[in-house]
C-alpha cells in the first residue's frame, strides 16, 4: 500500500507542469504541483501528498508529469513513494 507520494520536479523556464500523476498498469492518480523556484534556466516544483493506492503482484508504480509545452522539454522527475507491504490470500 502506497501511503505517500513525493516528487522534485526541474523543467525549462517557463514550461508549467500541467498534470504530475502515477500510473499503476492503466489507473492514473493524480496529485498537486507547487511552484517552488527558478534557477539559472530551471523552474523547480515539488509535490508531497499523502494517498491510499494498491498495487497488486508485478505492478510497478510509474511516476509521471506532462507539461504545457508542444515541443522537446529539458527537465526531469525525482518521485519517492513510502509505505508497507499487504499480505495477500
């Protein structure tokens, strides 16, 4: 069980993050981005949220961010999940 969700997010200057989400096989969750700071040519948001997801045997949480931008975008997504393993029959 998935109990909280952190990213780092840098993307070019000016380019806004337009969903950060995590993707379990086809569900998507979605959460809240913070604009936190610019530096040199970087703009730097973060998200923490605490959440309730599941993921069954062989899923692999995969953290996501799509922007504003129609072109290529430099950037990247540090994203940290915590919780605990569910016993399952």
């Amino acid at each position: 069980m998935i109990q909280e969700v952190d990213a780092d997010i840098r993307i070019d200057s000016g380019v806004r993050p337009q969903t950060v989400f995590m993707s379990i096989d086809t569900v998507y969750h979605y959460f809240t981005d913070t604009f936190m700071a610019t530096f040199d040519t970087s703009d730097f948001y973060a998200t923490h949220q605490a959440t309730h997801l599941y993921a069954g045997p062989g899923q692999t949480p995969g953290c996501n961010v799509l922007s504003n931008s129609n072109g290529s975008v430099n950037g990247y997504i540090n994203c940290g999940i915590s919780g605990f393993m569910v016993d399952q029959p």
